[in-house]
C-alpha cells in the first residue's frame, strides 16, 4: 500500500489537483453568490470528491489485490 | 453531493439583476465569464474566467494545441469537441480549421486545433499507421493527449454550469413552502 502511494507521488496523480480546484471553484460559484460562501462550498466539495476518489482507490486497489 | 448549508439564512439574501439572463447567457457561452461581467457580477465572472478558461489552456497546452479539434470522418469521430465547444470562442479555430482541411487547404498557425490528417482505422497495419497523424500525437504525448483531452472537455462541461447560472442565478435549494416564483423585474434573490 505504502509503495504504491510512494509511487503516486511520482506519477500524474498530481494532475488531478488543478482539476479539482476548478471543478469545486465552479460548482461553488453556481451555489452562492459571496465569495466567503462560495470558498466554503468550494472547500467542501473539494474534501468531497478526495474522500469519493479514495474511496474508489481502496475498491479497485483490494480489488487488484484479490486478482 | 451533501450540501446542508445551500439555504440562505433570511438576513443573508441579497439581490441579484440579472439583466437580459438570454444574452447573459449567450455572452457567458461565448466566453466563460462575460456574462456575469454583462450583468455587472464582476467577482464571479472573474472566478469563471480564470477557473475555466485556466483548465482549457492547461489542458490545450498538455496537447500541444492539438486536442482541440472538430472532425467527423469514418475513421474519427471527434465526438470529445462537444463537449470542448462549450467554452464558446476559444474551441471556434478549430471549426475554421477543419473547414480549411477539408477544403484541402494549408491549416492556419501551424496546424493548431486543426484535425489529423490520414487518419486510418484501429484495425489498420502498422505500415499504414506511420501516415496516421493522430497516432503521431498520440506517440509524441502518450497520456498528456488524454489529459489534455480531459481538462479541455471538463472545461467545456464547466462553463455550461457558469451559463445556466448566468441566465437563472445561484441554484439554491429552498424549501418548497418558502420558494414562489421569480419577481417580474428579472432580480432573484440568493445567499
């Protein structure tokens, strides 16, 4: 487990992040019209879609394991 | 996507004019932003402007200006420029493009957002392959042409979210016994 997090430091994982701001950003946006409540909406559903891609990363990693 | 603070507390409604919301909406297609600007929600269109077209140019740049582009032959169906047309102007070369390719003549700006040339189908031997200008790209880029497909889709999904809240105002969900309808003069009201 710890390799393979290890790895993804090095591999285009990173490139998720600028899309996650963007995407949580917009959707905030479309809820509130305030910056405050809009940062607040952004951060949320940026926490939101993390836990929801580990989530899927620990299924397809035990998953993987069972194969 | 849970969400429990989406209701506006009574002291936090503000107004908002929402001008034309049918050419804010046009002009929020036409570049991501614009209409927000058009309706005087300068904070905002700025946030769209640069979230989106920030993901567009991020993600052109990943493909070296060639994952934008329209082309509909047997062998590609570009179907991803649907998406990518939703960011409005910024993805318009590409249609110039692949009119001029077409036509049979020279792309412009060194084939930027100009479709692939010869291009044969999966099936085809790797002798016709080495003529195939998109297996070309996707050599030379490897995963940077999907991603840079992603972001350039994504933004174009992204602005269509920044057009329906030009043209309607912040979806907030009110409780049905509180929500009545719009006042004529195009203002809502929202948190």
């Amino acid at each position: 487990m710890f390799e393979l997090l290890a790895a993804a430091v090095h591999n285009r994982l990173w490139y998720a992040i600028p899309l996650i701001v963007a995407v949580s950003l917009v959707y905030g946006a479309t809820r509130h019209e305030l910056m405050g409540p809009i940062l607040n909406n952004a951060l949320r559903a940026a926490v939101w879609i993390v836990s929801f891609m580990s989530i899927i990363f620990g299924i397809l990693y035990v998953i993987s394991w069972a194969i | 996507m849970p969400d429990e603070n989406n209701s506006p507390a009574a002291d936090d409604v503000i107004e908002i004019d929402l001008r034309n919301p049918v050419v804010a909406g046009v002009w929020a297609w036409l570049w991501p932003g614009a209409g927000h600007i058009y309706q005087r929600r300068y904070a905002k269109g700025i946030l769209f402007m640069a979230c989106i077209l920030g993901t567009w140019v991020f993600g052109l740049g990943l493909g070296s200006g060639h994952v934008v582009y329209a082309s509909w032959t047997a062998n590609d169906h570009r179907w991803h420029y649907l998406c990518q047309l939703g960011v409005g102007a910024p993805a318009f070369p590409a249609i110039v493009q692949s009119r001029r390719v077409r036509d049979n003549k020279e792309p412009l700006l060194n084939g930027f957002m100009a479709p692939p040339r010869n291009v044969v189908s999966d099936s085809a031997s790797s002798w016709e392959l080495q003529d195939d200008e998109l297996a070309q790209w996707h050599l030379r880029y490897h995963t940077f042409f999907e991603l840079g497909t992603l972001y350039t889709m994504i933004a174009g999904l992204l602005n269509i979210l920044a057009i329906y809240d030009a043209c309607s105002g912040p979806m907030i969900l009110v409780p049905e016994d509180q929500s009545e309808k719009p006042p004529p003069d195009g203002k809502k009201k929202s948190g």
